[in-house]
C-alpha cells in the first residue's frame, strides 16, 4: 500500500499508471494531455468509482461556501495530484489560479466557468463557458489559468481536477474581483492534511 493513493481502487490506480506512463513518454505538456484525453474522458464517463464521500460538500472547506476539495491521489514528490471539487448549488470558488498544468472535467452538475487574464494589474474577464457532465478542458498555464467556477445546477457539481502539481497544499493565488489584487492562497484538501511547515510561501 503506497500513501499517495488515498482513495486506494483497481480503476484509480489503472488511471494513475496511464497518466504517469503518458507523461514520461511525452515530449511536452500539450502532448501528454493529447494522450491523457480518452483516459481522463472515460473516468468522467463511469459512474461507479467515486464514493460518494468523495461527492460530498465540506462546510469548513479553505475555499468557502462549502466547497469540498478530496484528494484522490498524490505522488509523494509533489508532482502530480488528482482530486474532486465539489461546489454546492449557487456557491462559487474564489476567482483563483493553479500553477501547473493538466485537465479538469466535470464529472456531475453543471458548473459555469469564467477565465480571467491580467492587464495591467487589473483582472479583465476574457470567456465564459458552461460545462456539463463528461465535458473537460486541458489546462496549460500562463494561459487560461485564472478562473472561478460557480454551479448552475439544482444538484451539487463535482468536477475532476487531474494537475501537475500539489493543488491543495502548494501557495497559489485567488483575487479580488473588482481590484484584480492577488492574495497568497492555499485550499487544502479535506481529507488530507498539508505540511504546513514545509512548503511555505
Ligand atoms: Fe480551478
């Protein structure tokens, strides 16, 4: 048994090992996520892997609104972490960054997206998308890496987070809406605790 599966299962696991395997063998991140797709869409796609622990709303989350983020998986270097966001109806995320790259996709609900890009040290909206269920994005910083996520559904979202990095313990951003000021920002997972003396900002 390793510590980096939290959420320890056969279809976790076979996931895991297909994304590590694809980044290894891949020249850059656009590539691997190329050939990360179909694996990530099909874990989007089955309905039975994710306990509903791992579903639920979390009041005492670090992003507020009780939004829960459940690390699933992450490597012990740091490199790589999979987990699920779970926004209640009509909560939202602080608008924030995430430092690394990889995809996220919605796994139920429905989520609204707005990407925000810097200009001239204020924060202009430049997109708005609606996801449903199986739809999922690649990330790939500097581009698109600001953003906020509200749920438009009468039932809670949960979107899967596939990214090459800590998410919930590395120091990133969240921002003011209107000043477009930048605040240190760590979310935390709910099941799992950050070092908090390691890895300080
Ligand atoms: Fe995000």
């Amino acid at each position: 048994m390793s510590a980096e599966f939290i959420l320890d299962t056969p279809i976790v696991r076979a996931f895991v090992a297909g994304v590590r395997a694809t980044i290894a063998g891949a020249s850059t991140p656009e590539a691997a996520c190329e050939e990360i797709r179909p694996l990530f869409a099909r874990l989007l796609a089955d309905p039975d892997w994710l306990p509903a622990d791992y579903q639920a709303a979390s009041p005492e989350s670090g992003m507020g609104g009780g939004i829960g983020q459940w690390l699933i998986y992450r490597a012990d270097d740091g490199s790589l972490s999979l987990f699920s966001l779970v926004v209640p109806p009509d909560s939202e995320t602080p608008i924030h960054d995430h430092l690394a790259w990889g995809l996220v996709g919605l796994y139920c609900g429905a989520q609204d997206e707005e990407i925000y890009a810097e200009q001239n040290d204020a924060l202009e909206l430049v997109e708005r998308r609606s996801l449903g269920p199986g739809d999922f994005y690649v990330l790939l910083p500097p581009r698109d890496d600001i953003h906020r996520v509200r749920t438009t559904s009468v039932e809670t979202s949960v979107s899967i987070h596939l990214l090459t990095n800590d998410t919930g313990c590395v120091w990133r951003h969240a921002y003011d809406p209107s000043s477009g000021e930048a605040r240190p920002f760590r979310s935390g997972y709910v099941n799992f605790a950050c070092d908090h003396e390691a890895d300080k900002r």
